[in-house]
C-alpha cells in the first residue's frame, strides 16, 4: 500500500497543475465569470485534497 500513495500524490500534483493552467487560459481568454469561479473551485478543492494526503501544502 506505501507505493499506492506516491502515485496518489504525483496524480493529486499533476491536477493541481492541469487546473491552473486551465484557469490562467480562462481568465487571459476572457471566460465568463462563472466560468473562472467553478474551475478555481476545483482548484481550491484539489489543493486542499493534496495538503490532507501529503499533509503540506501544495
């Protein structure tokens, strides 16, 4: 099970950086506010579920 939790993390990491760059592109294409709010949600949330894993923040 210890090798499970590594990949859970580098997945958990690989989001993480998939979702910021998804909003960066929709705030610098001008996205409609609810747009950007839902994809930072979902950032926020993949954050706070790496900082419970890997007890540290991202």
């Amino acid at each position: 099970m210890p090798n499970s939790e590594p990949a859970s993390l580098l997945e958990l990491f690989n989001s993480i950086a998939t979702q910021g760059e998804l909003v960066r592109s929709l705030k610098a294409g001008n996205a409609s506010k609810d747009e950007i709010d839902s994809a930072v949600k979902m950032l926020v949330s993949l954050k706070m579920s790496y900082k419970a894993a890997a007890g540290e923040d991202y």
